[in-house]
C-alpha cells in the first residue's frame, strides 16, 4: 500500500466483500431443512473447536481469536434458530 488512504479503502472493501458473503451464507442455512440444519450445527461445532484448537497455538492476536468466538457463538445461534425442539420422550403405556 502506497499510503494510508489505500490501505483504509482495501480494508473497508474487505469487510464489504466479508459482509456479502457472510449475508449470502446465512441466507442459505435459513432455507435448509430442520434435519439438514441440526447436522450442520454439529459439524460446525466439530470444526469450529477444531479451528480454535490451531488459533490457541498460532502467533496471533487475542483479538482475532475474540471476534472468532464472537462469531461462532453468532453462527451457531443463527444455525440453530428455528429448529424444532427435540421430541418428547415416548410414554409407557401402563
């Protein structure tokens, strides 16, 4: 970057480009089945665990790992809005 000005201007294209896909993203797990949506919150979490794991152990910014968490949280609670509860237990027939 030559200046300032040309980092601020990628910086703000970058988070317009993360936003986009972020919508896009959410928009569809919203339009998945119930039963589609509840294997993809288990995945997610798996992987969500996983990629902390490897962030704990990288030379990077606690904050970066603090907007991660942020946005798992956000992510999960996204996925797993609307899911029917699970069903009542089966009752014995007496």
């Amino acid at each position: 970057m030559k200046n300032l000005q040309e980092a601020t201007e990628k910086i703000c294209e970058l988070k317009g480009s993360l936003l986009v896909l972020d919508t896009l993203l959410m928009s569809l797990v919203q339009v998945l089945p119930p039963e589609t949506r509840a294997a993809l919150r288990q995945r997610f979490e798996a992987h969500a665990e996983i990629a902390r794991t490897v962030l704990l152990h990288a030379p990077i910014s606690e904050h970066t790992i603090g907007t991660f968490d942020h946005e798992a949280s956000r992510t999960l609670a996204i996925v797993g809005h609307a899911l029917p509860p699970p069903p009542p237990p089966a009752e014995r027939v007496v």
